[in-house]
C-alpha cells in the first residue's frame, strides 16, 4: 500500500508498528529522564543517551521494513518534542536553573529552560517542512542540542566538577545550544558521508563512547568531546565560507 507523499506501507500490521514502538520508548526513556533529573541526575542524562539511540534506529527500522508512513514521521516528531527539548530543559533546570534568581516571581531559569524547549520545537517544524540541503543541516539537529546539554552535565560528574554546573554556566550552554538549532549556520549532515573512512570514525566515537558508559568510564566525557568538535567544526567552516 502507498501513503501520502508516496511513502509505502506494509500490509502487515505488526511489522507496521515495529518502528513506532521503537519511537515510543524514546518517549519512554524521556519521562524517565524527567522523573530521575531531581534526584538521579546522571540516570537522566543516561536516559536522554537512550532516547537518542531509539530515534536512531527508527528510521533505519522503519526504511529496512519497508514501514515508512506519515503517521511515524510525525510521532516521530511529536516525541522528539518532548524527548530533545523539555528533557533535557526539564535537566537544566534541576542541576543548575532552579538557583537562579527570580524576575516578577519567575526564576530566570524557567525562561532559560523554556527558550531551549522552544528552540527545540522550532529546530523540529523547520525540519518538517523539508527545506533542509541535501548534505547539510542548517542548525544543529535537537538530538544534538539535547545531548550537548546532557553531556555538558555528565562530564560535571564524571571529572567530578561541581564547578561546572553553576546557574549562570547551566545557563550559558542551554542558551548556546538552543541558539545553535534555530541559527542558519549549515553543520554536515551526520547521515551522509563522503567515504567510508568519515563514517567509521564517527560510528566509532559513538560506539567507543556507549561502551565507556557501559563500563562505568567517562563516556560522557567521550561523547561531549565528540560533539563539541562536530559544532566548532561547523562553525569554523561557515565562518571561513564568508
């Protein structure tokens, strides 16, 4: 059968459904993060890693099914909503924006947590509407933006640097990353790979870092180092471009 915009969809119900079950335990894994942000920090910040490989693997699930459909790309959306943008603000807000001082009885955290979850939604809207290049993403894509804050925060435990999550510098890499998705710098697109070397690098890193966590060695720090280099580079590059 053929949906709308010509994405097919299997007949076979429960085939159908696989990838959307797989995108709902990011949803899942979500409200675990924001239950854990208050008490377990790190265990939120592990949560929001596990989100992020679920969105990973939908797609992939999804293109290897045969099971692609509008209804999964706008679940998909909806939970990369709550998943990459009230997550890890909700995060944000419990290692660092709740001592933040208030204006008019509302704590400037509230308004630093609120521009990163609202970032987040526009970062998703823009890209819904498919006017991204073919080899690039303008704006860092919110996995991205949601796993710079949350591994901002691991590295704070993993050095043990309490240092690290003073309000104003919680503050400082939320606002960052959320200016960061809504800005029309152009970052490669880590879906598309000129050779084979640039993907087994990166899938490497990756791989590298989840299996420090799985060991209980600073993956995170790992995982941010990573990421930190995929943001300067594309800075770098659209600063050179002009």
């Amino acid at each position: 059968m053929i949906g709308r915009e010509g994405r097919r969809i299997v007949g076979d119900p429960v085939t159908r459904w696989i990838p959307s079950a797989i995108t709902l335990l990011g949803l899942f894994a979500a409200l675990l993060s924001m239950s854990w942000a208050g008490v377990e920090p790190y265990w939120s910040c592990l949560a929001i890693i596990a989100a992020s490989l679920f969105d990973m693997i939908d797609g992939r699930i999804a293109r290897l099914l045969g099971a692609q459909s509008d209804f999964g790309a706008q679940l998909d959306s909806l939970v990369d909503a709550v998943a990459f943008g009230v997550a890890p603000a909700w995060l944000a807000f419990h290692v660092g924006l709740s001592e933040t001082a208030a204006v008019a009885g509302v704590p400037i955290g509230i308004a630093v947590a609120f521009s990163f979850a609202a970032a987040t939604a526009i970062r998703l809207a823009k890209f819904n509407l498919g006017d991204q290049p073919d080899n690039a993403f303008v704006g860092i894509p919110s996995p991205v933006g949601a796993l710079l804050v949350t591994t901002f925060v691991m590295v704070a435990f993993e050095l043990e640097l309490p240092g690290l999550l003073a309000p104003w510098t919680v503050a400082a890499v939320t606002l960052g990353a959320a200016a960061l998705m809504v800005s029309p710098v152009e970052f490669p697109s880590y879906k598309r790979f000129k050779t084979r070397w640039g993907r087994l690098v990166f899938y490497g890193a990756i791989g590298g870092g989840l299996t420090m966590l799985f060991l209980q060695l600073p993956g995170g720090t790992v995982l941010a180092s990573l990421l930190t280099l995929y943001v300067v580079r594309g800075v770098v590059t659209a600063l050179s471009r002009r």
